[in-house]
C-alpha cells in the first residue's frame, strides 16, 4: 500500500448513500474506488453531460451523461437493515474476516 492511498471498507457493487453535497441523501452502487486519489464513482450521483465528438464507435456524436468521481468521505455504507449509512467494522473470525455494521451487528458479504 503507498503511503498516499486512503484506507477504506468500501468495495465495488456495495450501497452507499451520500452523506453530504448536491447529491445528500442519493442511494447508488460504487462502480470504481480510487484509493490513491481518495474518490469514489457511485452509479446515479454526480452525472454531468460529456459532449462526443463523431467518431467511429459513435458516428453521430451528441450528448451523453457519465457520472463523475466525488469524495469517498462524502459516502457511507448503505445498511438494508437499519436503514441508514452506517460505518463499518471488520469482525475476525477463526481464519477470515467478516465486514459487520457497527449499528445492528448484520454481517456484510
């Protein structure tokens, strides 16, 4: 790990909601985390519109809407049972470790 990395508990295609910004309160899944510059992409928060030059994939051109990266502090995990994000803490069992919630206990896969 290089030292510049952030150390997170979020992995891709975990729910997470934002905790603060234009997009507080918005549920998504993570599609990519980028520990070395400390952003996160969440499908659904923080699209902006990308215009496309004609090309040979895209011959039209045109508009298209991507989402763009935002802070990882600005998220927390989305637990399905209490309903709220929530941090995270790792439980070590016998020979592996398990992510838990640090409010009800539920185990995360």
């Amino acid at each position: 790990m290089k030292a510049n990395s952030v150390k997170t508990r979020l992995k891709v295609n975990d729910n997470v909601v934002v905790i603060c910004g234009a997009d507080r309160g918005r549920r998504g899944k993570v599609l990519f985390i980028d520990r070395r510059k400390g952003r996160i992409v969440v499908e659904g928060v923080n699209k902006k519109k990308k215009y496309m030059k004609p090309s040979q994939e895209n011959p039209k051109g045109g508009i298209i809407s991507i989402e763009r990266p935002i802070d990882i502090s600005n998220v927390m995990f989305f637990c399905e049972k209490c309903k709220k994000g929530v941090k995270l803490s790792v439980n070590i069992m016998e020979k592996s470790k398990n992510r838990v919630c640090k409010k009800c206990g539920k185990s995360i896969a």
